[in-house]
C-alpha cells in the first residue's frame, strides 16, 4: 500500500481533469490492482475544513507516511513572499507544501504550472509562481535546485498543459509499486521514457514535412504544420503521437500545430499578437529549426527535398 | 483579368509571365522581415478583389528571375509546389515558374 497525496496550488484542474480520464491505468486501477491509497485529493477527497488539516499535519508529523506528493499548478509566492494569494487548509499552500515535499518518499510535479510554472509564471508573473523545482528554465524554483525527497529522487516532471493521463498514472504506479529505480531522468527531471522522442515522431504529417510541403491553412489534411502555422513538434519532447490523446489522436493529426507545452519556455514568444499560430521566421527562414538542425543544413535540405518530392506529396491523399 | 482563366492555370502562367517580361514593376521591397510584417503584406493582398492577379503581383513582389544575393527562388519556398507549378499560399494562389521570386518567400 502507498499512500499518495495531491494538491493543487495556483492551477486550472486540467491535470485533475486529465488524471480522472486515464486508461491505462485508471484512477481506479491505481487503488484497485496497484495498491494506492488516496489520502486526499482535489476532486475525490471526502475530508473537509478541520478533517483536512489533521489529516495534513499527520502527514507532516510522519504519522501517516506519505509515500507520493503529486502536486498539481503552481506555488504562488504573491503577495510579497507570503503565499497569501493562495491559501489552503488553514495557511498559505506554499508552506504545506514546503513541508510535505521534506517527508515524502517521492514528489511528483504535474503539469506544467508545477514543473516550471507555465502560463501564471510567464511573465510578468503577478502571483509570482514558480514550479517545484524550476522556473521555467531555469533550475531551482520553490524547493531549490539541491532538494531530494526521502528516495534520493529530485521532483519528478510530468509536464504539458495538461500532461497525459496516462504519462501520470503509469509513473505514479512505477513509484507505488517499488519500480523507481528504472524512471531515468532528463535535465529536466521529465521520466526518459516518455520525453526522450519528438511530438513529430509518429505525426502522420511526417511525409509532407520530409517532403516540405506545407499547410498554410487550418483543417487541411495535406501539408506539414511546422513550416507556417507555428508547429513546434520538431523541437518539443513529447510522446503525443505515440500514446495517442482519448487512444486516437493528437493535436497534429487533428490539424493542431503543437503549442510546445512540455517545454519549460511555453507558452512561447511571450503571446505577443501575430505570434501564436505562426512560424516565426528571420528573412524567411524560421528561427526555431528542427532539433539538431543548423540553419546551412536546413535550406540544403529544403532544396533537395523539393527537388525530390514525389506528386502525390501535394495531393490531399486522404480523400477516398 | 477574367475569372475565367483560373480554370486554366497554364494560359494565366503564360500571361503572368509576358507581364513580368514586359517590366512590370512590382515591390520587392521591403522583404518582411518579421511576421508581423509579413502579415501586413497578407493584409493587402486580402484586400483586392479576387480576379486582381496583377495587384497581386505587385503586392507580391514577383520577379522572373531569382533574387538576392542568394538566388532565392520560388522552387525552393514552403508555398511551392513542385508538380503543379503552383504558390499555394492562399493570398497569392497563383501558377508561377520555378525560377521566379516573390517577397512572400520562405523556406
């Protein structure tokens, strides 16, 4: 049995939201087969008021051993440094958190708000967010670059705006069921496993990228999205395309160029108007190349591929 | 020019070109160097009426040749496509030649 907590700070619920649609594994196969116990949870918590706060000072006192911290949003510092913009059972959220990161087992970030503080701490970040342990890049954030939970294991990053379902539950049953030693980390502290690969691995758009034919328009079927619609799946680490979103799609396949959202800069280029949906180039070439890429490699290769493409590469082939 | 003449991309192409032979001047300048700015153009071109295939040119920026120092040409830009001889970015929507350059060019 290990027991899991989760809180929310500065947060939409989306990773709640997505933690409730979950299929493999359920949030119900996590209590049922794997052996999780709840403690407490936004959205399916029964304690209230003074219940809640003996039931949280129990985890801090080491009464009840709490095994996994998921923490969902931010940690809002405004105003001032004191926390009160986000009060929770009884105090600032801040300082619960603070204290139940210091006995747990495990600390799972979830999202982007709670891995680097997403959208609330872009800037000019008014309720002064950060994530558990960095602020958007940059390492450190609320708990501090050099924190370990009781394992020895730094936060562990779930990120995306939300993060998968199923990306949450598989780690939170790799943590309950004693299997953490084989979660490896990135430099971002996001579980290899899943960040590793690219959005576009697996995007069925990968042809027309290769063959650099565009989509200058929403909702066409033909055409990659990365070269004028702002598509960042050559550069983000995400496994969208292979653990599809509700098991059948994804944002590329649905004709949604991906936003970027499980890297610690998104959202990107500050949202300023024109920018959002757009690939951003300098003198018609774009400014972020695929990973790996550099800027010489990238118009030779533009070149041959042109001069390669196959006719049916422009043809809307899913027509039938 | 007539609506008409979009059903046959192969006689505009060929009327398209004899204007650009015959010097029509075109602005090729500034090259937008943002997206803003290239969406200022995108503004103009929106702007004319749908048969206007020579305010597009203008707008445009066409050329019959490559341009710049670095021999930029519509064979190598995003919106074009190779077997139709075609600009399929939806504010030119033109037949064009290999060969030739726009300001609207991107890789």
């Amino acid at each position: 049995m290990a027991n899991l907590l989760w809180l929310q700070g500065g947060a939409c619920s989306g990773n709640t939201m997505s933690f409730l649609n979950a299929e493999e594994p359920s949030a119900v196969d996590l209590v049922t087969d794997f052996g999780i116990n709840v403690l407490w949870h936004p959205s399916l918590g029964m304690e209230l008021g003074d219940n809640l706060q003996k039931l949280l000072r129990a985890c801090v006192s080491g009464e009840i051993a709490l095994d996994i911290f998921a923490f969902e949003g931010t940690v809002v510092n405004a105003p001032d440094g004191t926390g009160d913009w986000n009060r929770f059972a009884g105090r600032p959220m801040k300082e619960w958190v603070r204290e139940l990161a210091n006995v747990a087992q495990f600390v799972v970030a979830l999202g982007d708000c709670a891995t680097w503080g997403g959208i609330p701490a872009t800037a000019p970040n008014p309720t002064d967010s950060q994530g558990l342990q960095f602020l958007k890049r940059e390492r450190g954030g609320f708990l501090g670059p050099d924190f370990t939970a009781k394992s020895g294991l730094p936060v562990i990053n779930i990120p995306g705006c939300p993060a998968h379902p199923d990306w949450i539950t598989q780690i939170l049953v790799a943590v309950a069921t004693g299997n953490a030693g084989e979660i490896t980390l990135d430099e971002f502290q996001r579980p290899k496993t899943f960040f590793t690969s690219f959005t576009q691995t697996g995007c069925t758009r990968n042809m027309h990228f290769a063959y650099k034919v565009s989509a200058p328009e929403f909702g066409q079927r033909k055409g990659c999205l990365f070269y004028d619609l702002g598509c960042r799946g050559p550069m983000t680490h995400s496994p969208c395309n292979r653990i599809l979103w509700n098991r059948q799609s994804s944002k590329t396949r649905a004709g949604m160029p991906c936003l970027g959202c499980t890297e610690p800069e998104f959202p990107f280029f500050d949202l300023e108007p024109g920018t959002v949906f757009k690939t951003q180039t300098v003198m018609g070439v774009p400014k972020d190349l695929p990973a790996g890429v550099d800027q010489a490699g990238y118009i030779k290769l533009t070149g041959a591929a042109k001069a390669a493409a196959p006719a049916w590469a422009e043809e809307d082939i899913f027509v039938v | 020019m007539g609506g008409n003449k979009r059903d046959d991309p192969a006689k505009l192409l060929a009327e398209i070109a004899q204007m650009l032979e015959d010097g029509l001047e075109t602005q090729t300048e500034p090259f937008p160097e943002t997206v803003q700015e290239f969406s200022k153009i995108l503004d103009e071109l929106r702007a004319l009426d749908r048969d206007d295939i020579k305010g597009r040119l203008v707008i445009g920026g066409f050329v019959n040749h490559p341009y710049g120092p670095d021999g930029q040409r519509c064979q190598e830009c995003i919106y074009y496509l190779v077997h139709r001889k075609w600009c399929d970015l939806p504010e030119l929507s033109l037949p064009v030649e290999p060969e030739w350059w726009c300001r609207l060019w991107k890789i």
